[in-house]
C-alpha cells in the first residue's frame, strides 16, 4: 500500500472534526448529557407553562442545563471562526500510507515529515468524507477522502481494517 492524500483543510473540514471530537468519540458519555438535558428542558417548559410547580433550586437547576448545550455549541462556533483566517487552513497537507504507518508533510516539504507507524495510531474513525487519525484519546489529525482517487479510498480501507483491527472504526451516521 502506497497511497498519497493531497488537501487543503476547510473550515468545513475543521468543523467537522470538532464536533466529531466534541460529540461522536465519546457517545456513551454524550448519549446520558443529551438525555438529561433533554429532560431537563422539558422540565424547564413544564415549569414555564405552570404546569409543574418546583422549588427555586430545581427550577434555577432546569435553567441551567437547559442552557448548556446552546451555550456548548456556540462556544465550539466561536473557537471554530476564531482560527478561520489562521494560516492553519492556507497549508496544503500531503498525507501518505504506506506498508511501515502514515507520513505527513506540511506545504509538500519534505523536510517538515511528521512519521507515524501502524502502532502508534490510538484509533482510526472514518466517516463518509474524513477519516480522523486519533494518535491518543485527544489528539487527531483530520485526512480528506476527496484528496485522491474514489478507489484508492476502497483499497486504503481494506489495509487499514486489516492493520488496525479493532482500532479501525467506520462512523456510520457522519
């Protein structure tokens, strides 16, 4: 396997590796938040609507939480457009698997080759146009599917399964 990835990183691409972080790699954890703060919500517009009567405690605790995923997400947006015209996203990345791990080159100089074998990738997400490379629990490094052919994606697929093993997972819904 020798396969080259070519890209620019959108802002499109940063987003979606930040929600992917914030929201996709930790789902368990994520699933019981948006439960409870969907609950929460509910609780708080019961409370509105005079139809449940709680204790100021509870109602300022419905408050809160009900807010904190608005809060969340504009957050997230404001760190997002904050590096938008940062010269992170004018650099074109070269990316290259092959039989030994990952090579990454910054600006297609290849003196700045960033190397990375197959046991040092922590997990590896694909998604439907990303895979997301996780070196540990909270670093990743986002590789655009767009950035070489449709059936060399196919074939870096099947080694990466074969490679990775369980370490490999495909994100279906993303």
């Amino acid at each position: 396997m020798n396969t080259q990835f070519n890209y620019k990183m959108s802002l499109n691409t940063y987003r979606k590796m930040v929600y992917f972080n914030m929201f996709y790699a930790n789902r368990v954890k994520n699933i019981i938040i948006v439960l409870v703060w969907m609950i929460m919500t509910v609780f708080l517009v019961l409370d509105i609507m005079g139809i449940i009567t709680p204790t100021r405690i509870m109602h300022l605790s419905f408050l809160m939480v009900s807010l904190s995923m608005p809060v969340l997400i504009i957050s997230l947006e404001m760190k997002i457009r904050q590096i938008k015209d940062n010269e992170y996203f004018n650099r074109k990345r070269t990316v290259v698997f092959s039989d030994d791990g990952m090579d990454f080159f910054l600006d297609s100089n290849t003196k700045k080759r960033m190397h990375n074998s197959w046991d040092d990738v922590y997990l590896l997400y694909e998604t439907n146009s990303l895979f997301i490379i996780f070196k540990d629990k909270i670093n990743s490094i986002p590789v655009e599917k767009k950035g070489t052919e449709k059936g060399e994606v196919n074939n870096v697929r099947e080694e990466l399964i074969k490679r990775l093993g369980p370490r490999y997972i495909f994100a279906k819904w993303i």
